[in-house]
C-alpha cells in the first residue's frame, strides 16, 4: 500500500509539472513589468495568477516550440474552470488570453531562440466572440443600494461593510483606491475624494485625480455616519476604511499601513454581510458599474457625459 502511494503521489506530481524554463522566463517578464513597465504589485499578482494557465498549458513544452503544440491556447482557456466546477467569465478568459500573448510578444523581442514566435501565431490569442448575455455584467442598482443601506448592522465590521459599499457606490473608486483611502483626502461637505497617489491612495496606473461622491440622502447619511465615527478616533492619515484588531472587533489604532491584501478583506467581509443577509453576491466592482449607470440615466447632454468619464479616471469616453 506505502508503494502504490508512492507511485500514485509520484504520477499525480508528473501530470501538474510545469517546464522550469518557462516558469524562470515569466519570473523575469513579472520583474521586467514591475521595474520597466512599473506596474504595482497587485496588477503583477493578478498577472502572476493569469500566466499560471500559461505554464499548465505548455506542460513540459519549452515557450520556444509552443506554437508547435497541438491545442491553441485560446481552446485550452476555454475548457478552464473555477474550483466550483464554474466556466470563467468571458472577461477573465479575455484577460488570461492577453497576458499571455503579452509575454510571447515580450520574449519575441527580447529574448534569443524565439524566431518561432511569429506574428501569424500571436493573432492567434484572441477570444472568440460570445455574445454576452445581459446578466454575465452586473451592477448594482439605485433601488439595491437604498436597500442594502438599510439593512442592520450588528457589528463595527458591519457597520464598516455597509458603509464602505455606500462609499463605492456613491464615488465609483475602484475597491484598490478606497482600501487605502486615508481620512484626509475625504472632504465629505464638499462632496469630494482626493485620489492622490501622493497621499497614498493606490489608483490604477497611478493616476491622480479629485473625485465627487454623489448625494443620494439615504445612502450618503450611511457615509457620514461612518466618517464622523472614525475621523475622532483616527489620525488624518488613518484610513477610512479603518482596519479593525481581529482579537477585539474594534478600531486598530495602531495600524499605519495597508496590507497588500486589504481588497481581500472588503471583499471577505462584504462576501459574509451579504450572505448573512440572504442577498445575491456583488462584487466591488459591481458598485461602480452601479455608479456608472446612475450617471448614464439622468445624464442630459455629452457635458454629463465627460464629467461622468472624469470622475470614473477614465482617459476616454469610449472607455466609459
């Protein structure tokens, strides 16, 4: 029994090898983006986790000889999973397929031996076009907002959950933005988020913009509540989504830095409140579709437009 155990230990490690070059050749292409292309660590984390479907499809293939492989790597993300036996969205299939053809076109140029890497195959990465289906986008509406803010709240963690989906919605920042929001950048009379890198704030590509949160009464006097509980107890630079000591429940007051697994946290948290409350899964960024949308229908003219743009820190109203 011990060696058959032993075997079959040995066969399940041989099917999830992965080639050793390969995996030295994403290191250094991550190392390149973070250094040359200075992306932040958490965009690097998320290409790390998409690069992986990379090396399992390659096997024990070196990258040099991939397009010799028999399956395409767009077929192979399509058959790919989540734990729960789930398909990936179409978005996320899209985002793995580009970071790969991303690290091809990397090698391609700066590495020696990659003459087989020809732009005839990298035309190869792209997703085959699935309509999408108006449910596989979601967002958060004005009427689910209203109801989520007046759901009870039982605990500071909740109390924060509830307020920190408000603060989403109600500003439309990205959830790596808000989770490191300091207590000075937030001006709540004058209805305005300083997303300053300078002071902190962790906005995507680093861009630096002064924002505006709605006023929608119900929701933003969740906010408030919020802000004149924390802003006290907390220093200026403390954040407004105020981290919490796992022993006690309350206020850490002697935290001065945010973890790079903060987002995590919100996410967790606002996981648990909303299962708690027998309530459809969102995710953070359903919030700011949410506040997209709010934008869109009672927008009048293109100067409705625009502002909504600048205050998604979009560079174009294509994107928006």
């Amino acid at each position: 029994q011990i060696v058959e155990a032993k075997s079959q230990k040995l066969l399940k490690s041989k099917t999830q090898m992965i080639n050793r070059k390969n995996k030295k050749l994403v290191d250094e292409y991550l190392k390149y983006r973070l250094q040359i292309d200075q992306l932040e660590e958490e965009s690097i984390r998320l290409e790390k986790n998409w690069l992986k479907h990379c090396l399992t499809w390659s096997d024990e293939t070196e990258f040099r000889n991939a397009p010799k492989l028999p399956e395409l790597f767009r077929e192979y993300v399509i058959r790919q999973t989540k734990i729960s036996g789930e398909p990936l969205s179409q978005n996320y299939k899209r985002k793995i397929i580009e970071a790969a053809k991303h690290l091809f076109l990397w090698a391609s140029i700066h590495k020696t031996g990659y003459r087989s890497i020809t732009p005839a195959w990298l035309n190869t990465f792209k997703q085959k076009k699935i309509p999408t289906r108006p449910n596989e986008i979601k967002s958060i509406s004005e009427e689910k907002i209203t109801f989520l803010a007046k759901l009870p709240v039982k605990t500071l963690s909740e109390q924060r959950i509830r307020a920190g989906v408000c603060f989403l919605y109600l500003s439309g920042m990205r959830i790596n933005a808000f989770t490191s929001l300091p207590i000075k950048a937030v001006n709540i009379k004058e209805l305005e988020v300083q997303q300053f890198p300078s002071l902190g704030v962790r906005t995507k590509n680093n861009k630096t913009a002064t924002t505006h949160v709605l006023h929608i009464t119900e929701i933003f006097d969740i906010i408030c509540d919020w802000d004149a509980y924390i802003r006290p107890l907390l220093p200026p630079t403390g954040f407004w989504f105020a981290p919490l000591s796992p022993k006690t429940g309350k206020l850490d007051l002697n935290k001065k830095t945010v973890g790079k697994n903060r987002s995590t946290i919100f996410r967790k948290n606002l996981s648990a409140w909303l299962q708690k409350n027998e309530t459809k899964h969102h995710t953070p960024h359903d919030f700011r579709r949410g506040h997209a949308n709010y934008l869109f229908d009672y927008a009048e003219d293109i100067g409705d437009l625009i502002a909504a743009q600048e205050n998604l820190m979009h560079e174009s109203l294509t994107t928006t």
